[in-house]
C-alpha cells in the first residue's frame, strides 16, 4: 500500500500530531508531503463533509449564518477578517463580497474542493467551510463566530453535501510561478479600489475598470519596510486597505489598526475584527506603486522570491498623511537596513 493511501497517511498523520500537538494542518502537510486539502479529506465521515460544486450557490447562503470572519492567505501572509457574507455580487467571473471594513474577490473558477469541517480549538469546537484550488492547496475558509447563528449550518451542509465522500482526494500538481513583470503582475491600489483583479494578480476589463502597465510607476522599495509601515500607520490612525490573496481569493482590511506585535519572524495585526500574519523574513522583494491617474494611488506591494504579490497595503485617506507615512517610513527603513 502506498504511503499516500487514505489509511497509510492518516497513520502517519497521527503518529505526527503526538510528537507535535500544536502543529497547524498546513505544516503537517508539508512534512508529510502532501496537500492540506488531502489532510482535510482524511476527516470525512468524522470531522469532515465533502461539499458538492456549487459555490456560488452556496455563496449566497451564507447570510443566513450572520457574522462570519474570513480567511485567506498565501505561503507568508495570512489574512483574517470577521464581516457578513449577506452582499454577493457578480463582476465578470468574480463574486464580490462586501461588508463594512470587510471585503472579498472570490475567483471561483480556481475552487476545486470544498469541506464542512469540524475540529478542535482553544478548548472548544470550532466550525468552518472551507475551499481548496486543484492543487490542494487553501484559497478561502469561512468560521463561525460566537456571533454566527450555528444551527442553520447543519442544514447547509445538508443542503450542499456531495454524494462522494470518500476520505482520498486527487490533486494536480502546483502550477509554475509566473514570469516576472514589474508592473503587470502586481496588484493595483486603484483596482482594488475599484474591483476587480484576476486571479493573477492582472486586471478585469469593466466598463468603468480598465488599467495599463503605462499608467503604473513602480519602485523598488526597502523590503524590511513592513513593520515600520504597519507601526507608524497605527500610530497616526491612517485608515488602510490591506490586501492578501492567491489566484482563488483576495481579502481586504479597511479601516484603521491598532495593535502590532512581533513574534518570532511574523509581524501581526491582533485587532478585533482583523488579524493579519505576516513572515516578512520571507519577502523577497518590495516596490512603491504610483498611478498616473487623477486619483494617484500610492500603494506598497511585497513579493515573494518568484514574484508573487504576498501583501499590499494602501489608504483611501485624501489627507496625504498616507503618503507621509510611507515616505517617511520608508527612508528608516533603508536607513536600518544599510546600519
């Protein structure tokens, strides 16, 4: 039997989570070499339910859950925001949700699996849906809340279970990064703004949304930049935007933040409706993105060692004291880096 079998992972699964209770289901995967959304189907029958595709069907069943908070992250940002699921709408291929503070481009042509889960967690249960791209990998989870309404999940599960539920699950291998490019690859303050991107990062024409590499400069920025930016922008109660994606999701932050702490080599935002997580030891680069536009967006942009946006932040404050922050975070920055 291979060691990838349904029974022969799950043995090697348990046997991992004794010698480490703690580890996160992702870190589990990766030493075991496998996907999360393998790990997740291993639970079937017991903590898990296999949902059938019908996304967006489902999408607009989520207001009757009530507040909700969201997460979506990359391999070095993890982003969580509580918010109502109650306004879905349609631009193009994307489902749009939009709340107060909160809000989300779903990519849903990148959404292969889906699972009801159930699991442990700070000593009481916690209950999700979550959603996984043809790799295996996550691209959006949805937790109830204390302030969810938890009997109307049950029947949503009912309603939207798969006929299949089986514990093993077929992924494709992870798709190549994609080429770098300076200027197109990387998210837009004034396409988020506006919405949508695609799910790489480029823009969806609209007909009140359309953007060209030529109306974009962009700079190479300190890549060490980030927890200045995040520190000095709560402290001045600048209201941001904060955005993390993949290529199945993109979710925003609006608003101010408050509390920031370094832990290890994550720089977190432990706020009350938002938490951010970010490893910035793993950015590999960072740029200052100006749009020649009337608006004149000014946002920041990190990226990985292969050039995929990982988090950008930018203000919708009309005061300039977002473009002082940055300027002057900007230059303490550099002026650490070269100490």
């Amino acid at each position: 039997m291979s060691e990838y079998a349904p029974e022969a992972l799950r043995t090697r699964w348990h046997a991992l989570r004794e010698q480490n209770p703690k580890l996160r289901i992702r870190d589990a995967a990766a030493q075991l070499n496998v996907t999360e959304a393998q790990l997740v189907a291993l639970g079937v029958g017991e903590t898990a339910t296999r949902l059938r595709d019908a996304w967006a069907d489902l999408l607009l069943e989520l207001y009757r859950l009530g507040p909700l908070m969201g997460l979506t992250r990359n391999d070095h940002a993890v982003h969580e925001r509580h918010g109502d699921y109650r306004n879905v709408r349609i631009v193009d291929e994307v489902r749009i949700v939009e709340d107060e503070g909160f809000d989300l481009a779903l990519f849903l042509s990148q959404w292969r699996s889906g699972f009801a889960v159930k699991e442990a967690g700070h000593g009481k249960e916690r209950q999700s849906l979550q959603f996984f791209a043809e790799d295996g990998s996550a691209v959006h989870k949805i937790y109830l809340t204390e302030q969810s309404r938890p009997g109307i999940i049950e029947d949503l599960v009912g309603q939207f279970r798969s006929a299949e539920q089986s514990d093993g699950l077929q992924v494709e291998p992870r798709r190549q990064a994609l080429a770098p490019d300076e200027t197109d690859r990387l998210w837009s303050g004034s396409l988020i703004s506006g919405w949508p991107v695609s799910s790489e990062g480029r823009a969806l024409t609209t007909p009140n949304l359309t953007v060209r590499s030529a109306t974009v400069e962009s700079a190479p920025l300190a890549v060490g930049a980030a927890e200045a930016v995040l520190t000095r922008a709560a402290a001045l109660g600048i209201r941001l935007i904060i955005a993390v994606g993949n290529r199945g999701a993109m979710q925003l932050h609006r608003g101010p933040i408050h509390t920031i702490l370094r832990t290890g080599p994550w720089i977190n935002v432990l706020d009350e409706l938002f938490n951010l997580h970010l490893r910035d030891t793993q950015l590999a680069s960072a740029w200052r993105i100006h749009e020649l536009t009337p608006v004149g967006a000014l946002s920041l942009c990190w990226c990985d060692g292969q050039h995929r946006p990982v988090l950008q932040i930018f203000s919708e404050d009309g005061s300039g004291a977002w473009e002082e922050c940055v300027n002057a975070t900007d230059l303490r920055a550099e002026a650490g880096a070269g100490a």
